[in-house]
C-alpha cells in the first residue's frame, strides 16, 4: 500500500523561556555571533574603511606675470637679470638686461581653464658675453573647485647651465601639483593664496632665490615643473639674443583628500551585508536545534494555544 | 547688419575669379542638386558626354554675381547654351543637357584663351543689394538669398550637345550700398548668412598664398603643385557644406537607417553656426593679471625705526649697501634696522674701476642719516690700509710686468649701528683700502658687512637658556687658577679641525663644535722617512696638534653656565683607544700615533619649558685612535722611500657625535606588546584601534566634534529602528 500526503499544514511552536535562564544566554551568544562576526570578518580582510579618495579635476592656472631671469654671462661669475619687480631692477644697476618676452595662454578646448602657457624669452647679449647658464622664475595662481575650493600662488622654476655657451634653452614640461598633505574635503583653502616672492619689499634679501625656494618648499601644497628633458642649444649668430622657451602644460590631475564623515561608511555596510548571509543560517540552525532537542530547558507552546488561555 | 567703410586689406571674398581654382568640385553643395549626388568630376560620366571637348572644371559652385570655367578641346564650331534647370520632381536627377536656350538673369560670354581652349564665363545682370521696406523696383533682392538656381551650360556641335557644365548658384545679398563697391573697399557680405573668413589661410593680398586651396589668387597651375597637401579644416577654407542632421544631407554610407525619420528640414539660410537669431551679443571679459607698469614707489617716511623698516638719508631715500640679492651682489640695496649681514661679493676686474662702490671718497661715505627719533647721525669713517691681500684677490695669475696698477680701491665697507629704543645713536663705518696690481683680469673680493649693537660691545652669547640650542657653540671651559677671578671657569671652545685651501694641518684653521650636528673634519701632515725614524717626536708632534683643539678640561652642562658654579660644569674625560694590532715600530713605520680624535657628546632632556624640550650635555668623552703610519712604497712610486726628505701627506682627523640619552616614559614593553602588533596601528595595516575609524582619532577628514555629532545621529537611528523591531518586542513580552 503507498502512501501519500493527502494534506500538511505546518506546525508553530513556540518555545517560551524568562529571562534569567540559560536559553537567554543562549540567545545572545546566536544574536552576537549573528551580527558580530560578518563585521569581523569584514574587517579584518582589508579595505574596511576608505581612508583615501582621488578626484580628477583640471586646475584653473593663471600666470601671474611675475618673472625673476638671471643669466650667467662669463665662466666667472658675470650675469645679467631682470624682473618684473622694480625695485629689485633699480638695485640690480648695470646688470640689469631688459628682454623682450611674449607670453601666450592657450584654451585649446575652450572651457576657460589655460591649457598650455608659452612663455618666449629673448635675452639681448653683448658681443664678448656668452649665456652659461639660466634661472627663470614665474608665478602662476592655482585654483581647484570640485572638492574643497584651493586657492593658492605658486610658482615654476627653470634653470639649466653647461659648460658649454648657449644660444636656446627649450623648455616643454607639465606644471604639477606636489602635495605633502591630504587637501580638506570641503570648505576654503587658502592658505597658501600669499605671494610667493615679496615685490613690495625694498631689500635685496626679498629676491634671494635660495630663500624664496626654502619658503616656497615648506608648503605642503606646492607645484613644480617637470621638464625631465630640457634642450640647450649652443653655437649662438652673432648679434643674436638668447634665447629661451618654455611651454608648461597645466593638466589634468589627482589630488588626494582624506572623505567626509558618510562616505566611510558606505562600502563597510555593503561588505558587512555581503558577510552576513553566510553567517545567518548557521546560529539560526544552532538556535532551531538546541530549542527542539531542549538542550536548554523551555516551554514549548502550540502557536494559538496561548492566545486563547 | 555689418557696414565697413575702411578698407580691408584682403582678397575679396566674392570676386570675378571666384571659381578659378580646380578643386572647388568638392564644394560643390549636393543639398540642392540632389540629381547629382554621388557623382564627381572624376567619375567617367564628366568626360564620357564629350570626349573632343569639355569642360573644366564641369560643375562649379557660384557664391558670387561672376563665374568662370574653361571649355577644353575641340571648340572651333561649339555653339554655348544657357538654361535653368531643376532636379526632376519624381527622380531627383537633372535632365540631360540639350541645346536650346532658356532665359535667365545671367550673361554668357566666351573669351578664347589658347588654341583648344574658351573661357566661359557668367555674370549675373541683377543688383544684389537687398530692397528695401516697401521698395517696389524689381533690381534688388527680397529675400536675403538672393538667388538659388541651377544653371547648366551646353556645349552643343550642330545641335547635339557635346559637354555640360553645371552651375550652382547660391547668392546672398549685400548689405552695402551699391555704390560703397566702387574703388579699393572691400566688399563684406552679411555675415549672418556667410562666413566673413571664407578663406583664412588667404593672408598675402593679390599673391598665392602657398597650400591655401581656396586662394583666389592662385592660378589652376600653381593649386597643382601643392593640391595634395592642402592646408586643412576651417583655416584651409574647408568649411562643412551643411550640418549633418539635416535631410538633405542623408547619405547611404553614414547615416543610420532611422535618419529620414529624425532629420531636420530648415532652410539654408539657417546658420548652424550664428543662427537666425544671433545678434552678436557679448559679456564684458574680466581682466586677467597682466605685466604691471613698473612703478617704483618711493620709501615711506618713517617716524621711528622698528625691526626691518628701512633705514633713511636726510632726504628720505633708501641708505644702501651692497648686499646679495638674486642670489648675486646688487649695489644699491637697502639696509634693514637690526638685521645683520655679511656678503662677499666677486667682481671681475678688466680696468680699474672708477664709481662706487669700487672707489669710494670719505667725504661721499661720511654721509648724514635719520637716526629715526627726529634726528641725524653722521657716519663716523674710519680708513684702514690693507696688508694681505690674499683675502680679496683670488686667481689672478703672477706675471712679472704687472700691467695695472689700481690705487685705493675700496675693499671692505664694515658699518656697525648703534642702536638704542627706536633709533640710532651712532654709525661707525670701517672702509678698507688696498692697491691692487694685475695683468689683464682679476677677480676681486669685496666685503660688506653691518652689525648692530645695542651698547658698547657685543658681549659673548650664551648657547641656550638654559637647556642648548641645535646649532649654537657647545660651551668649554677651563679653571681660573690665576689672577683675581680664581676658582672661576674661563670660557672657550671646543674645536673641530676646518681645512682651508692646500688642506694641510700647518694652515688649517679650527671651528667650534655646534649642539646637535655631528661632524667631521681633517687635515694633512707631511711626514718623512726621516720623521718616521723618530717616532716618539712624530707621535708628539701629532698629539699637541690634536690637543690644540681641546685646551678645555669642562665642558657647560647647560647653555647658560655660570663661571663661578662648578655644577654648571662637566669634567670632559680623555681616552686613548689601543688600536687592535699592536705593531712595533720599524724604520720606516711608526705606531700609536694619535691621528684621529673622536668627542663623544652624551645630552639628555632634563626638563620642559613651555613645551619645549631643554637639552643638557650630560658627559663629554675624547677619545683618540691610535693608526699605524707607514710610507707605502709599493706601485712605483718609491720616492719617499728612497729620499729621506720627501714627504708623504698622513691624515689627522677629528669628528663629533651626539648621543640622546632617551628618557624611560613609562613601564617597559612586555613581550606581548612587541611581539603581538595587531594593537599597533604604525605597524599594522588592519588594526583592532581603527575598528570604528570615522569616530577615531586616526581619522582626519572632519573635526572630531563633527565626526562624533555625526555617529550620535546615526546610532540614534539605529536605538530607534532596533526599539521598534523585533527584540525589543520580544523583550517586552518577556517582561509582561
């Protein structure tokens, strides 16, 4: 004779305890084990917390038309300068050397951020000198928006020197941002929106370019030129001036920045709900097993029986 | 509406040789002869029609009142035909070409231009200036495309047509007045309708601009030469036709096969690039930085001088002295109040020099400045003669005929201020002078310096106060045993060795040991076979150059030690290092000798002044280390040797070490705490510390104030949906 299930319906069994009993501990030990350990596990696999983000964000760089030029003239010391800084090219006397320069910005994409800076320099020389070596010194004004708004005056640094008298120093490179701290994630920054060289000072001491370098490099928010691959030309015509261009591209780049206060949060609760499925069943079976083997004593109740007494 | 009266030095861009060159064909507008699209000059068809005679180029794109083309081959008995055309209704195509004669507003002439050869060409007979409101005259234009048409041009020997040319005619009217065409001036066309730049690279006037295709003035021949190497896009004259969405514009190659449903119908003149509606509106720019006019202000006045503000003459300009500026010497640079200086600067001298700062008068020295209280102080001059001139002049090359002879140059300018509150009370300025002699160049060393002094004398510094600064001297001392301050500790210093040009111990100068910097130094002793057969002499003539460097027997605990306290005052203890392999001395060979001198500096942190850690030297220990010398004869080189009296160079060096005494904070470390580095959050990635991390110290991104604000919120969210779920309910029912 085969049987078969004419009809089932399930059972609720309620298993009743009070409060001060084993079967409550019980309960807890499955409630923690339930919870506590997906976020353990979590944890402790790396990458919990965001510690770091990144951002791409054109900056918005201006030159500032502030130029420091000194050009060694003679193996033994000679020079010439110029600047745009008037005081300092009255106390620079008969080294001063006036060049012409033309400087472009371009906007290849329109969108009102500067692209590419071409900066040319034409240095007039005398017959019996000849250029061994270069120091150029511009200033740009650097803006970021898309997190915290950065505004700050930095600056570009070009020097190259050779044994050998020049008669072009080519310079092609990108203006980076160096960042020795995080930026804030929101908010003003400008800290660093000072002049980089004091013009308004009357004293020699101002235009030292060792110290504008040492207090520009104490910045934890700086830019340099990187130009790896500057070209000096030698073999310079006579009555012709030196010569030097420079073209600094100002590009796309990736601040870092320490996030807010929610966004830490949000991939530790994807990851804890990813661990907490397979660490659901298994106190939840636990919990199954020990009440209906009553391996901590309790009262089981048909489901409605309570009701109705 | 664009009206230019001045002349425009630029090839009209609507001119009777508008269509001269060849390559206009891919011009060509397929938007209104929708018969002809997909075919090309180059297609056989163009020449298939005639083959004695045809035309070049067969189709043409007429913008401008003339057009011209050339009619090639066999032309003695060729009749020309003109006529309208338009495209078939139902098949798009043009009709094939046929001889008789339409009327139209255009003029046909031919000129003979070789022997195979007519030049065709059109002109149309119609004003295009446009009419004006409610102007009735039939010679103007209504509309502002004046004339769209197709024209084709036959060919016809004996009543059969021979060759064909095709026309497009696309005319705007001018905004200018009819007679504004007359002479020089340049006719603008409306720039709404038309580009003003139809060809920019066209820049020399009445010339062929090189690579510029769409250059009027360049003949078919010269367009030949670089007609592969046209110069591209918008500046090359490369303007697209018609923008791509609209109908006309469909092609079977490009366009998806939803086009025809999406395209747009607008009327040609309808620019995509300027709009019906576009009236040449602006913003006003903001203005960049800028190269500044270089202005140079005039010092400001000052009633009293504090730190740093410039120091005046009567007259109220900038007292100057040589200072270093960019990094080289400039002359006339201001002298700040209370900032002292001392530069060197390096002149390279051709001639004698004649003006400042080079030769200088007492009388322009001895020069009067506000002494920032009301006042006036005069600088006092005092004239000193220069002996040695090896300090300032370096590298000149001695000849016997010295050439130059320069006298009284002015070589060192030491000014020294005495200063008092807000002012000066005297100026002393110290001018040396010398005679300088040489050939053709020398470099010449000039010193300026200016110290200011309040008081009479500079009193010696003190290294700290109390614990030693990084960088100041370390303070020695030695016992007072004469004279009326007996018991007293004399103050000196201790030495390094400082080598100067040849390096050798004869010339070498020594320099005080600063707090905090390890150093080390050396220099040379030449020492001969004959020296080294006297090694007891040889071995005390190395010690007492050593010991001259350390005459001090204490060293100053603190940075201000005071001389009559000896507890301000560490024994400095003396050691002498056996060197590990003992070797007798022979002949040409000595032992322990002393040739290197270690000071060993052992400083601790004994307090906190304000936050700031005070460093005292807790002991100071000398230690020499013996080295074996011997004359290396080997290699050849058996001059010293073989000559008693040749001398070999042997090292005598001296260095300085700090040590920190670290100060035990707290228990030490137990086994766990080192070993077990999950607690450490310097060492471990993954840390049991970081755990909550937004609500830790170790998170930086927002004040902690805010951070902890923000976590209350999210566990008051978190209280409130646990409440109303499940356990608690299940609580509640425990209870009840």
């Amino acid at each position: 004779m085969a049987f078969y299930d004419v009809y089932s319906h399930p059972a609720l069994i309620r298993y009743k305890t009070s409060v001060c009993t084993k079967a409550t501990l019980f309960l807890l030990v499955v409630l923690c084990l339930t919870y506590i350990s997906p976020l353990l596990v979590a944890y402790r696999s790396h990458g919990f917390w965001i510690k770091r983000s990144t951002y791409e964000e054109q900056p918005d760089v201006r030159f500032q038309y502030q130029t420091l030029l000194v050009a060694a003239t003679s193996p033994r010391g000679d020079y010439v300068a110029w600047s745009t800084f008037p005081r300092l090219n009255d106390m620079l006397g008969a080294n001063l050397r006036i060049p012409s320069v033309s400087v472009r910005e371009d906007d290849h994409n329109r969108d009102g951020k500067s692209d590419l800076l071409i900066f040319r320099l034409q240095l007039p020389i005398k017959p019996e000198e000849q250029v061994y070596s270069v120091q150029l010194l511009l200033t740009f004004s650097y803006k970021l928006f898309r997190m915290s708004t950065v505004v700050m005056q930095s600056l570009a640094y070009v020097q190259h020197s050779s044994p050998v008298p020049g008669a072009k120093l080519s310079v092609s490179g990108d203006l980076r941002l160096m960042q020795r701290t995080p930026l804030p994630h929101r908010g003003l920054h400008d800290v660093y929106n000072v002049s980089v060289i004091d013009g308004s000072s009357p004293f020699a001491s101002a235009y030292n370019l060792d110290g504008i370098i040492r207090r520009y490099q104490e910045r934890n928010l700086t830019t340099v030129l990187s130009c790896p691959m500057p070209v000096w030309t030698v073999g310079r015509a006579a009555g012709s001036p030196f010569q030097l261009d420079a073209e600094i591209r100002l590009l796309h780049l990736l601040p870092p920045f320490p996030p807010g206060f929610w966004e830490p949060l949000k991939p530790p609760g994807i990851q804890n709900f990813g661990f907490f499925f397979p660490f659901f069943g298994l106190p939840q079976g636990y919990r199954g097993f020990f009440s209906q083997t009553q391996f901590f004593p309790t009262v089981p109740v048909r489901a409605g029986k309570a009701h109705r007494s | 509406a664009t009206y230019l009266d001045t002349q425009v030095e630029r090839a009209p861009p609507v001119g009777p040789n508008e269509e001269d060159a060849g390559a206009k064909c891919n011009r060509l507008r397929p938007s209104l002869l929708p018969g002809l699209r997909g075919r090309s000059c180059g297609t056989p068809h163009c020449r298939s029609t005639a083959p004695p005679s045809v035309f070049q180029p067969s189709r043409l794109t007429a913008t401008g009142p003339d057009v011209s083309a050339l009619l090639l081959g066999h032309t003695s008995d060729t009749v020309l035909s003109l006529r309208s055309v338009s495209p078939s209704n139902t098949t798009g195509l043009i009709g094939s070409p046929s001889c008789g004669n339409g009327v139209t507003q255009w003029v046909l002439t031919t000129v003979q231009a070789g022997k195979n050869a007519v030049w065709v060409q059109l002109r149309l007979r119609k004003n295009l200036r446009l009419c004006g409101k409610n102007e009735t005259d039939a010679d103007c234009c209504p509309k502002p495309l004046c004339v769209l048409e197709t024209l084709q041009v036959s060919a016809c020997v004996g009543g059969t047509p021979r060759a064909s040319l095709l026309i497009q005619a696309e005319i705007h009217a001018r905004l200018v007045p009819a007679n504004a065409g007359a002479g020089n001036k340049t006719i603008i066309p409306n720039q709404v309708y038309q580009p003003l730049g139809s060809c920019p690279c066209d820049l020399t006037f009445r010339a062929c601009d090189i690579r510029c295709c769409c250059d009027k003035d360049c003949s078919v021949e010269e367009v030949k030469l670089f007609v592969s190497h046209c110069l591209p896009g918008p500046f090359g004259g490369q303007v697209p036709a018609a923008p791509g969405y609209q109908c006309s514009e469909q092609s079977s190659a490009n366009s998806p096969d939803w086009f025809p449903f999406l395209c747009v119908n607008s009327p040609p003149e309808n620019s995509p690039y300027l709009g019906l509606f576009y009236q040449g509106d602006t913003i006003t720019s903001k203005p960049g930085p800028s190269f500044q006019s270089p202005v140079l202000s005039a010092p400001l006045p000052v009633r009293a001088y504090i730190q740093g503000s410039p120091i005046l003459l009567l007259t109220d300009q900038y007292f100057t002295i040589p200072q270093r500026g960019l990094e080289q010497c400039v002359n006339n640079a201001p002298v700040p109040f209370l900032e002292n200086f001392n530069v060197n600067c390096v002149t390279i001298l051709r001639s004698c020099p004649a003006g400042l700062p080079l030769q200088t008068q007492p009388t322009n020295l001895s020069i009067t400045l506000k002494d920032g209280q009301g006042g006036d102080v005069v600088v006092d001059v005092i004239d000193e003669v220069a002996i040695d001139m090896s300090l300032f002049i370096s590298n000149t090359v001695a000849t016997l005929d010295e050439g130059l002879v320069c006298e009284n140059v002015t070589l060192a300018l030491d000014y020294t201020f005495y200063w008092k509150g807000n002012g000066l009370t005297n100026v002393t300025l110290t001018r040396t002078v010398g005679t300088i002699t040489f050939n053709t160049s020398v470099a010449l060393t000039t010193r300026y310096s200016a110290v200011f002094l309040n008081g009479d004398l500079m009193s010696e510094p003190n290294s700290g106060n109390p614990g030693y600064q990084v960088g100041r001297p370390v303070i020695a001392g030695t016992l007072d045993t004469l004279g009326n301050k007996s018991g007293s500790v004399q103050r000196t210093s201790l030495n390094v060795w400082k080598p100067v040009s040849d390096g050798l111990c004869s010339t070498a100068e020594s320099k005080p040991v600063l707090f905090g910097e390890n150093s080390t130094s050396g220099c040379l002793l030449p020492v001969s076979r004959q020296d080294l057969t006297r090694c007891d002499l040889l071995r005390d003539a190395v010690t007492s150059l050593q010991a001259a460097l350390i005459t001090a027997t204490y060293v100053a605990k603190s940075g201000n030690p005071d001389p009559l306290i000896m507890t301000d005052w560490a024994n400095i203890s003396f050691v002498t290092l056996n060197s590990s392999t003992t070797m007798d001395d022979t002949t040409s060979s000595c032992s322990g000798v002393p040739s290197h001198q270690h000071i060993h500096v052992l400083s601790l942190i004994t307090g906190m002044v304000e936050g700031r850690a005070q460093r005292d030297i807790h002991s100071l220990l000398v230690s020499y280390t013996l080295s074996h010398w011997a004359l290396d004869c080997g290699g050849g080189d058996s001059s010293p040797c073989m000559d008693p009296l040749e001398t070999k160079l042997f090292p005598i060096t001296s260095s300085v070490t700090f040590t920190d005494i670290p100060i035990s904070t707290g228990p030490p470390k137990t086994r766990f705490q080192v070993n077990f580095t999950e607690y450490d959050c310097n060492r471990n990635d993954v840390c049991w510390p970081e755990l909550a991390f937004p609500m830790t110290k170790y998170y930086t991104g927002e004040p902690y104030s805010q951070s902890l604000a923000k976590g209350l919120i999210l566990i008051f969210f978190f209280i409130t949906a646990s409440i109303l779920g499940t356990p608690w309910r299940q609580i509640r029912q425990a209870w009840a």
